[in-house]
C-alpha cells in the first residue's frame, strides 16, 4: 500500500511540475507577443 502511494504522489509532483512549467512558457510567451505588438504600435503611430 505505501508503494502505492508514493507512486502517485511521485506521479502528482511530476504533473504539478509539468503544469507549472506549461504556465511559466505561456507567461513568458505572452510578454513577448506584448512586447513586439507595443513595438509595432509605436512605430505605427509615430
């Protein structure tokens, strides 16, 4: 039973840290889209 539950605490942190991951590289996408849309604005209105 205890092997049991390691395997699916082992497999939760994997998950959670597979998630956390997949949030970072959104986050870090969506900065940089906003970055080149701010540059491009500017441009466009200057």
């Amino acid at each position: 039973m205890n092997k049991v539950k390691n395997a699916k605490r082992e497999a939760r942190k994997a998950r959670e840290a597979r998630q956390a991951r997949r949030v970072v590289n959104g986050i870090f996408i969506a900065l940089i889209l906003l970055m080149i849309l701010s540059l491009l604005g500017y441009y466009l209105l200057s």
